[in-house]
C-alpha cells in the first residue's frame, strides 16, 4: 500500500486470514542510536463485508479498550468475520506501558494529535499512519475509553453532534446496538486533535465509549465492552457467530453540548461530592465543595451548576486541580 508514512508494517491489509503483527515506529534514542518501537495489531478478514477499525489504549490508563481488544483478536477466527477487523489494542503503547494518560517518550495525548504528520514525535507519527493509512479503509470507527484515573463516568457510547443528520442517525443506531445504559453526545472542551472528531469529519461511522473509570475496572466494565462491541459488529454482519440482538432496555439519549455542562474547579484541593451519579441537578446547586490543602481551616470552596440534568460524570480523585473538569452535567437529547 502507497504511503508516505514513516511507519511500516508486514501487514497486508487485503489479505484474507488472520494476521497478528506490529506497526514499526521510527525512533532515536539515547540508547539506541537505530531503533524501532512496537505498536500491536492484528487484521481479521473474511470475504467481502465493512472494514471496521478497533482501537483501545488511546489513554494508557484506560484499560477497558486493550483488555477487551486483546481477548478479542486471542478468540477471533476468520471464519467467524464476515469483512475485516483492523484492531489496535494498545494504539499509544508508550502510555499503556507506563499506565499513564500522555505517552512518557513525548508528553503527548494521542487523542489531541490527529491527523498527525509524517515526521512528527512518536504520538504524531502513529496518529499519522491511522490517518493516512487506516482510516481510509475503515467504514467503522470505533475507540474505547473509559475516565481512567481522571475521572469517573456513567457507562455510554458516544459521540459529536453533527451537521451531517443521516451519518449521525446511523451512528446513533451503531451506539445503541451496543446496549450501554447511555448513549452520550459530547462536546470537545480541552482541545482539538481527537481520533474520534477526525473520523467524523472523514464521513465514518465513529463510535467513542466512556466505561467508567479505573476504579470501576472489572467485571462488570469488562462485560459491557465485550458484549457491546460484538453485538454492534453482529449488527453490521461483521461478526457472524450469532445473530444481532437488539439491547433491552433500549439506551437513554443524553448530551452535554453547553461548555457550561462541564464543571471546572475554580480553585486546587480535595473535592468533597454532595451527589451521586445519576443524581438530578438544577442550575445553581451545590455539586459539592473544594477544601484548600494549604489553608485547611479556611471556608471550603462551593461548586455550584451552571446548568440543569443530571450528574453523568465528576473526577476520579479526590485531589483536583484548577481548571480540571470535576462534573459533568447531560440532558435528554432528541434526534432531528
């Protein structure tokens, strides 16, 4: 395949089977001079079908997508593909190793760095070959994450909300095939640069996921994200074990497209919850208070709403920081 891409691979992309290899990254290092760094993937085809694209670890410390990912490309046999599976278990492998949120190699986010670029650092070049390379092909988008260390989340899939009416719709039903308890239209409010904003903008059919957060890595996140994803895949025929079932109860539509809907701290401390998850809020409640580390005795900080709904996120540590998001507040959201 014609790329100008620094990054190779053995992977032939039209080549039915199952392969299991690695993308190869250019890299200079201190300690070695020459070297290449590995990022995983495997290509699942069968026959004529969707190209469906598969990525987890986008944020190293959300480990839902490569768990998942990695049984999934373990367990797969082409003949239960009926297309091809393009799958990225670790796609900021850096991050994923160190378990942290930005690559260690350049402090970068993977999920701030799309389209990338042909001679970037290690998070731009891998970002560079999705975009050049795989997005192309793909028909389907799909990244898991879940809050990680950051913050807690209502289990949801997700996505923007779009001009484009038909794609959104279509990507509305691929959210609720997966059967989460919500299906969550975001708005981005800390930067462009998203893999999931970039396969919109190329016309695919783009799912994101928020499962949680790494406090609630387990058996139930774990389920969600195995049982949601193959049965979207069921859906588009992608996956043939069994037939598509349509979830029951049938997802809530919510959003939070108001930059108001995402509560930043005023102030750094510990941060003192007055609701729980789900908990209906109205404009100008108390969300909970900040207590200062370095004036303890002072008068805690209130965090009061600025809109109304319900409480669908808020950090995932108790320490915060100015400027960090610690709720997040979402509506019913009607399709037009």
């Amino acid at each position: 395949m014609a790329t100008d891409s620094l990054v190779s691979t053995d992977i032939d992309y039209t080549q039915d089977g199952k392969q299991v290899s690695v993308l190869r990254v250019p890299q200079s290092l201190n300690t070695a001079g020459w070297a290449n760094y590995f990022i995983p993937i495997a290509v699942i085809q069968n026959g004529s079908g969707p190209t469906v694209l598969l990525s987890g670890g986008n944020h190293g410390d959300e480990y839902e997508g490569q768990v998942t990912l990695l049984n999934l490309v373990r367990e797969l046999q082409p003949e239960q593909v009926q297309g091809r599976l393009i799958i990225l278990p670790m796609l900021n492998r850096p991050a994923c190793v160190a378990g942290t949120r930005l690559s260690p190699l350049d402090g970068r986010n993977m999920n701030r760095a799309f389209p990338g670029q042909r001679n970037d650092t290690i998070t731009g070049m891998i970002a560079h070959y999705v975009s050049s390379v795989l997005l192309p092909l793909a028909d389907i988008v799909v990244d898991i994450h879940s809050g990680g260390r950051t913050l807690q989340f209502t289990p949801s899939v997700n996505m923007h909300e779009l001009a484009n009416k038909t794609q959104m719709n279509e990507m509305v039903r691929a959210a609720t095939a997966w059967g989460a308890p919500y299906v969550f239209i975001y708005a981005d409010v800390a930067g462009e640069g998203l893999l999931p904003s970039y396969a919109e903008s190329l016309g695919k059919i783009t799912l994101g996921t928020e499962l949680g957060s790494a406090p609630q890595f387990g058996v139930d996140m774990l389920g969600l994200a195995d049982r949601g994803l193959k049965n979207m895949l069921r859906m588009y025929g992608v996956l043939t074990d069994s037939p598509y079932a349509p979830p029951i109860p049938a997802p809530q539509l919510v959003a939070a497209t108001d930059s108001a809907d995402y509560v930043m701290a005023s102030v750094s401390g510990i941060f003192e919850p007055f609701l729980e998850m789900g908990d209906p809020v109205e404009p100008g409640q108390k969300l909970g208070q900040i207590h200062s580390t370095e004036l303890p005795f002072a008068a805690p900080v209130p965090v009061l709403a600025q809109t109304g709904g319900i409480l669908f996120g808020r950090c995932g540590f108790p320490l915060t920081h100015q400027g960090a998001c610690i709720a997040t507040i979402v509506r019913p959201y009607t399709l037009t």
